[in-house]
C-alpha cells in the first residue's frame, strides 16, 4: 500500500455520485449504475454490571461493580426487543427513541438489564474489514490491484494546521481539555502527501492510496497502510478494486457501510457468518429521517 497521487483514477465515481446535500439519497456519497447494493451494518456491543444494577450505579457514581458482562447482538434482534419495526433502511435513532432514551448514560437499556452502545460510524474494525474484504476478493478479476481513498478530516492524518485542543464531556459538563499534540506521537504523512492532489467528491476530499482488496483481508493490514497511526486504524471511506466490479463506501457519518456490485457480491455477503447485512434499493434514504416506517 502506498499514496497514490493519480487522483484520476477516482473520477468514474464522481461521475456516479449526485451533486447536492448529504441528506438526500446514499448517492451523495455511493455510486450509482450497479446492479445491486448492500448495507452492512455496524456491530452492537451490550454489557451490564455484575453484582449491581445500573440504578446503583447511576445514584452512586463511586460505586463500583464487581465486574462486567459483555455480549454482541444485532440491530435485528435489538430493535425486535424494542418493538421497532425492522426494515433494511432502519435508523439507529429509530432504536434508541423506543428504549424511552437518548442512549448518553451507559447506552440504550435493552431486556434482562444489558445497555448497549450506539455502533460506530465511518468505519469499521480492521477485523471487519478484513471480513467484508474476504467476500469481496471473491467478486473482480483484480484482487490485487485497486484503490483506498481516505478522507483528509481525519484528525492527525494529514496536516496538522488548526488543531490545538480537545474536550471531553460527560453528562453534559465540562470534563477536561487537553491538549492534543500530546496524543499526536507521530508525524504526518509529509509535505508531499498534505500538499498533494485530493480526490474531490461532492461531499468529501480524499487522500488516495493503492489498495488491492486481497491485501486488505488479510487482518494484519494496518501494519502495512500508512495511513494508520494507532491502535484503533482509520478504515477507508471507499474501496475499490481496478475492474470496478464493485466499491465499498465507509462514509464518516454513517453507522453502516455500504457496498455497490452485482447481485452475487450482495448474495455473498447476505450469506457471510458475522456480519447483519441487508439488501437495500439504489436510491435509498439512509439520512436521519429516511426511517419512514418508524417515524
């Protein structure tokens, strides 16, 4: 892996994108033209207290439980639990309004005394990924060749300029402010990389970088992007490989991620053990108000 600064070779999907707000349909942001499309949705992770209840906890706040449990669930099973609808354009919101809270103490409050936390957005982890990569090896003639692009507002990746402080905030109050070029260990990908060419898309500049998809299943792949520079690796906003047969979009505001390809690619990936995917329509609403059914 490593920058690529022929930015060309991202413009077949600008030309599929609409122009407009980041609010009205997936393609602000994933191509039109393919034959079908998948939403992958991001995990939920639950826990609860061992030996304690959360209302201990939340009038005590020194108290301290014995321990923790920790489970997985799917947003099918969550939003079964809750009475919401279940449909392919669910919204978390959606979710978290029908537990009766906004989910900022401990998450949303679940049955049996589990509270789960809101799923990431803009990416996944690199296991994941590496998951949904496996598929999609699978799906080009070019597993070894093709295109990461990673969006430049990531903090600490690019440039540096106008980033001074952080703040923290826990029930609403000020917690602390620290300043950031303590966590910043590592320089930036250099002048060359922070001054180079951006792929423009509606909605976000790039950085691009070249990625085969092969190469990104495997788990290790961090160690090998250089674009990553902790512990917790910034996924790609897009993917993928040089037959376009397919691409993969991680949009930052997204809790899901997104693949365009054939009707096979999505066959496979509804058929994946470990991952809650479901078909969706081109032209879907996954803003925040496109959960019609619930609301």
């Amino acid at each position: 892996m490593r920058w690529q600064p022929e930015v060309a070779r991202g413009a077949w999907i600008a030309e599929r994108l609409d122009r407009g707000s980041l609010t009205a349909t997936m393609h602000s942001v994933v191509p039109r033209g393919f034959a079908a499309y998948a939403r992958i949705f991001h995990p939920l992770e639950g826990r609860r207290p061992v030996g304690a209840t959360w209302d201990e906890l939340r009038r005590d706040p020194e108290f301290w439980p014995g321990g923790w449990e920790q489970r997985p669930t799917t947003w099918r099973s969550l939003a079964h639990d809750l009475g919401v609808t279940w449909h392919p354009l669910v919204q978390w919101h959606s979710i978290a309004r029908a537990s009766g809270e906004d989910g900022r103490w401990n998450g949303i409050p679940g049955p049996d005394g589990w509270r789960y936390g809101e799923p990431l957005s803009g990416g996944v982890s690199a296991q994941m990924l590496a998951e949904i990569a496996v598929v999609l090896a699978r799906h080009t003639s070019t597993p070894d060749v093709g295109q990461a692009a990673v969006w430049e507002g990531h903090g600490g990746l690019f440039s540096n300029d106008g980033i001074s402080r952080i703040t923290f905030y826990a029930d609403d109050e000020l917690e602390s402010e620290v300043d950031e070029a303590a966590f910043l260990e590592s320089p930036p990908l250099g002048p060359e990389v922070d001054a180079g060419p951006r792929l423009e898309l509606p909605a976000r500049s790039h950085v691009l970088f070249d990625a085969g998809i092969r190469e990104l299943a495997d788990e290790s792949w961090p160690e090998r992007a250089p674009w990553v520079r902790d512990s917790w690796p910034v996924t790609p906003s897009l993917v993928w490989p040089e037959d376009r047969a397919w691409v993969l979009v991680g949009e930052v505001d997204y809790d899901s991620t997104i693949v365009a390809g054939s009707a096979d690619v999505v066959a496979d990936l509804l058929a994946a053990p470990g991952l809650e995917v479901e078909e969706i329509p081109e032209g879907a609403d996954l803003s925040w108000d496109g959960d019609r059914l619930n609301g």
